[in-house]
C-alpha cells in the first residue's frame, strides 16, 4: 500500500482514519451520480460555499482526495475538473464502470492538547443502468419471465412492447437472437421515452458484451417452447457472471445509500414516467441491505442505516417553488421511507443542485409577473429565462399530472473557477454533506 502511494508521489503521508465512512452513490441513469461527486470533491477542497456545514460542525478541516485502491477503478476527478473549468463547459459523459474516491477529512481539534480528528469518505459512483439488474439475483428465470410480461402487457408499454410479445406468442418461428433484437428494441425504446424501469443493464447498453451470445435471451412463459431451457440457461449465466460479479465486487460493503432523484424528468414525462420511476427506484432499494445497529453486524457485513434521498438539479426549480419540488420527492419515496422506518433506518429526503447554472429572475408572462430561472440552454449561446410551469400544492390531486405541462429545458452547466480555492456555485450541498457526515464526526 505504501508502495504504491511512494511510487506515484503522493507528496505526503496518509494518516489512518479514525473512521471510515462508505457511500454508495445510487440512482437510475443521468439522475445526477457523477456531477454530484464531482461538485462534492470541489466543494469539500475549497470549503468556501459551505456556511451550513461549517456551522453545524462547529470546527474546521481540510479535505484531500486520497489516491486510489487497487480494487476499484479511480473516480477521475481531475479531468472532470479541467473539463468543467472550460470557458464552455460540457456535462460529463453517462459511466460506463463502478468507481471509487476516498476524500480524507481532517478536522482540527478546538483545544491544542486534543488530535485532530482523521475521517475517509469513501464514495462509489456507479453507472446507473446497472443498478436495476441487481434485482435479478433474487429471480429465477420463471420469475423474471412472468415479470416482465406482466410488465410488458400494461397499456402504457404496450405500443413498445407490442412487436416482440407477438414474436413470443404462440409458436415462435424468429431466431434467438432476433428475439433478444426485438427484446432490447423494445427496452431500448422506452428508455428513449423517457422510462427508468428498463433492463437487463447490458440489454440497454450492451458496454463491452457487444455481440456477446450470452444475452441471447429473453422472457418466456412456454416453457415446452424447444428455446426456453436454453434462454434460461442464459438467463442464469447473465445473472451469475454479469450481476452477480458486480454485487458482490461492489455492493456490500456501505452504511449509508444516497440515492438520487430526477424528478426534473417526471415532471417533463408525466404521470407514466413518475410511476415508472417509482418502481425502478423501488427495485434499486431492494438490492441493497439495510438495518444495522447491532454489534455482529457492524463488524462482519456493514448494513446501510442510513438513506439519503435527494432531488438533484434544483436549479431548475425556481425559489419560490423549491418547497413543492421537496413535497413531489416524498411523493415520490413515502412507500419505501415507510419500509426503512421499519427497519430502524434513518432516512432524510433533502432537494439539491451540484452545479447551480441557472439563476433567479422575474418575467411577465401574460401580464403577470412570475418566478422563472435562466441560463444557458444546451445548444445555445446566450442565456434565456424561462418559465417551467408551477408545481401544485398538493399531489393527492391527480388532475395535475393532466394539467400541468411543464416544459423544463437542459441547461449547460457554468464553469467551475480556475482556482482550488473556489468552489462551483451549487443548491444545498452544503446541507447534503452535513447529512452524510452528521452522527459521525
Ligand atoms: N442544471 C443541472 N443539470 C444537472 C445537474 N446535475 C446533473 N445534471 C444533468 O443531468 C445529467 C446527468 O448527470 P450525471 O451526473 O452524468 O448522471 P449519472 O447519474 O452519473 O448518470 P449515469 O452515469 O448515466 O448513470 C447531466 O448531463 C446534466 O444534464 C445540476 O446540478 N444542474
Ligand atoms: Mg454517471
């Protein structure tokens, strides 16, 4: 270990934790993830926009980005931030693999007799289309099978789904892997439109299983059918070598979850695509193992006590409406709280934004004043303000969803300042990290 930190020059010597705390960094795709982490190294190192975290610890600290270990990729922070500090900065590209960074936090003591206190925060960045597939491991084929046609009958999947359930109907006379084409079509397409619970990961995005016979395969309920043994032999490969692998590599070993939340998209999408999203964000959940607080456990197989749900990319969300945004989270979320606090685990529902690139202004539209955000819009060159719609007062009434229609457009993001001194503009991450590292420092 100190070899490897004396071979790439650290510069100084690591000092051992006095307590190590491990994030899994949850979410379904393009739901914020990775801007995420990358604005909480940069707000962490310059420590200069975070007045509620400061304030609520009550102590200083420096923040340093540790090198990395040898079983996981490295979270490349640095060439997200010469990217991001570009006169015309892009959005980072969707993760394509599992990475790690640990920030070292080191808090001085008030009084000089005491030690500065030494915490790791471990953060692991997945790709999210890979999250959903854990679900898998707890489905034989049979299961999965009924699953997804069930899924796949519902009127709103049915204009996607509609090809390849006839192709399964009856006696099928399409290849193997004409039916996986159809199959991943189909999957494919409704993530296009927007829908989160899509899978399996490699069906979406096949990464480097490009071609690979392995996912030749698809639901199917006949079993007498000649291909069913051999879909599901396929079936059980995938699960055993693709999810499998992942989990238990990266997925067991985390005390607190912070899963993030696009509701900007729901509220684009409507209805369908909220109660899609629902159900994804359920599954995710159900990959990960919660309720700790007993001695055996926190020593052999740490358990997650703690949740985080958070809305990103409020920045789209003007002030006046940040309250609504937060009561459509827990819209969103009251079901699976409901199962945590069952479980004695802590769970928080918070609203944020990584990289603030809008700002506030007043507009008249139709003779009236309101409250609208602006920035740039991806695919311009100047900054226009915008009105996204209003956010009801209450959910209960579903007549919203048919109503309102909001049109939230995608902002490029603002540069970061040149200078490790000077964080990104950002919503509430300072609160966001004071809720990962409460209780514990
Ligand atoms: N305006 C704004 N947009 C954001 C912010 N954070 C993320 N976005 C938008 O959301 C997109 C996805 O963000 P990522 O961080 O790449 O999402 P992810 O969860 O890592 O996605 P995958 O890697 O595909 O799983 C970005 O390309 C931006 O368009 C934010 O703070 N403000
Ligand atoms: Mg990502």
């Amino acid at each position: 270990m100190f070899n490897f930190i004396k071979d790439i020059n650290f510069g100084f010597k690591i000092p051992t934790p006095d307590k190590t705390i491990k994030v899994a960094v949850t979410g379904l795709s393009q739901s914020g993830k990775t801007v995420f982490l990358t604005s909480l190294i940069n707000q962490l190192i310059a420590n200069d926009k975070l007045p509620f975290l400061n304030e609520k610890l009550g102590r200083s600290f420096v923040a340093r980005l540790l090198p990395p270990d040898s079983v996981y990729m490295r979270f490349d922070y640095y060439s997200k931030l010469s990217e991001f500090r570009k006169k015309n900065p892009i959005w980072p590209k969707s993760t394509k693999a599992v990475t790690k960074t640990t920030i070292q936090l080191e808090f001085k003591s008030n009084y000089a007799f005491l030690e500065s206190q030494i915490i790791n925060l471990e953060l692991v960045d997945y790709p999210g289309e890979w999250l959903l597939d854990l679900m898998m491991l707890d489905l034989s084929f049979e299961e999965w099978s009924n699953h997804m046609i069930d899924l796949a009958k519902e009127k709103k999947r049915v204009k996607f789904s509609k090809e390849w359930l006839e192709a399964i109907a009856g006696d099928i006379d399409k290849s193997e892997e004409e039916l996986f084409d159809l199959f991943s079509e189909y999957q494919k397409n409704l993530y296009y439109h927007g829908y989160s619970y899509v899978g399996p990961g490699r069906f979406v995005e096949a990464g480097d299983m490009q071609n690979d016979p392995i996912l030749y395969f698809c639901p199917l309920k006949d079993k007498n059918n000649s291909i069913y043994e051999q879909f599901k032999k396929r079936y059980d490969l995938y699960v055993k070598e693709v999810v499998n692998r992942l989990y238990l590599e990266h997925f067991r070993e985390f005390d607190t979850q912070i899963i993030l939340v696009d509701l900007i998209k729901t509220l684009n999408g409507g209805e369908e695509i909220f109660d899609d999203m629902h159900l994804a964000i359920k599954g995710i959940l159900k990959s990960f193992t919660y309720g700790s607080n007993n001695f055996i456990s926190k020593f052999f197989d740490l358990k997650i006590d703690h949740v985080i749900f958070a809305a990103s990319k409020a920045d789209h969300i003007p002030l006046s409406q940040r309250e609504a945004y937060i009561r459509l989270l827990k819209e969103m979320i009251w079901d699976m709280k409901q199962e945590l606090d069952i479980k004695h685990v802590d769970t928080e529902s918070t609203i944020f934004a990584s990289v603030k690139s809008t700002q506030y202004v007043k507009a008249k539209l139709n003779g009236v004043e309101v409250d609208c955000v602006r920035g740039i819009v991806v695919g311009e060159d100047e900054p226009s303000t915008h009105f996204p719609g209003l956010l009801p007062k209450d959910y209960k009434d579903k007549n919203f969803w048919k109503e309102g229609k909001f049109n939230f457009v995608s902002f490029k993001p603002i540069s970061f300042p040149s200078k490790d001194t000077n964080a990104v503009d950002h919503i509430r991450m300072d609160r966001l990290i004071y809720s990962l590292l409460k209780d514990r420092v």
